[in-house]
C-alpha cells in the first residue's frame, strides 16, 4: 500500500554512510527504545508528523531507556501507551516483542546492535530471530540497521511504496 506522500514516510537519509544525500543529517537514534519504537510506528504512518513527534516525546520522557534494561523498565510500568500516544494495542505488543528479542540475544546498547548487525553470523541470528515478530519485514530489518546508524544496503527511500512501509 502507498500513500501519496511517501516521502514523508521515509526517514533522512544517512550522510556518513556514503550514500547521495551529504547534505541531509543521519537518521538514527542513539536510544534503543527510540529505535524499537520508531521501527514500530513506521509502518504506513507519515514519518514527520506522526512517527518522529511519538519517538522525540519518548527520549525526553524516558531518557534512560537508552538501553535495552532500562526500556524494560519502563515498559514494565504500561505507560508507553501515554508516552508516545498510541493507543493501537498492536503496535505496543510489536515494541514488546521486539524488545524481547533484544534482551533473549543480549543486545543492550545501540553500539552493540550496530555490532549485531554488522556482524556475519550474530546478525543473521538477529534478523532471523526479529523476522518472527509480526508485521517487521526485511525492509523493517533493514529500517533498524540504519536507524542503528549502519548501511544495510537497502535503500528505503527508493523502496517506499514498494511494498509495507517499514
């Protein structure tokens, strides 16, 4: 399904990653709840109106969910729902599920999903393992790397449209 903005729905692009746009500013997050949440919220929602406000009121919210224990910790409160405004319970259950993952294979920090997803083998499990939550397609998996701030080699601006929006 695509929309008739779907530019709007992509991120910026990465500018120290080699790609065309050097102009543009990184699109990341050095926050884990950030990334979970934002991968999340992604699909078939317009980026800049929708997604980026939830996920910036998120990391001045919870600013210790930077990791993955500490986004725990919050989750565990049921407030995410009031943080971010998002009532969908399907959306919340994919940031469950998705954090889940991350504590079952001990990714902690942003710098260390970076690393997970970088490499061969630990990344093959990573994705593997996210690709059975509901709804995170390759192209979310792909999302979630450059949101952590590595090339996946996808690029989602040119994909948007294509098929689920990640």
């Amino acid at each position: 399904m695509t929309t008739e903005n779907d530019a709007a729905n992509t991120p910026a692009p990465m500018d120290s990653h080699g790609t065309d746009a050097p102009t543009e500013p990184s699109r990341g997050w050095d926050h884990i709840g950030a990334i979970i949440v934002d991968a999340t919220l992604q699909r078939r929602q317009n980026y800049n109106e929708t997604v980026k406000p939830r996920v910036e009121a998120l990391v001045a919210e919870w600013p210790d969910a930077a990791t993955t224990s500490g986004f725990r910790q919050h989750l565990d409160t049921g407030k995410l729902s009031e943080v971010i405004d998002w009532p969908s319970p399907g959306r919340l259950a994919q940031v469950e599920d998705i954090t889940r993952v991350f504590e079952r294979l001990g990714v902690e920090t942003v710098v260390e999903l970076r690393g997970a997803l970088s490499d061969q083998a630990k990344g093959a499990a990573l994705r593997e393992a996210l690709a059975l939550v509901r709804h995170v397609s390759p192209k979310t998996l792909d999302y979630i790397g450059t949101l952590s701030g590595i090339s996946t080699g996808a690029d989602v601006d040119q994909a948007a449209g294509t098929e689920d929006s990640p």
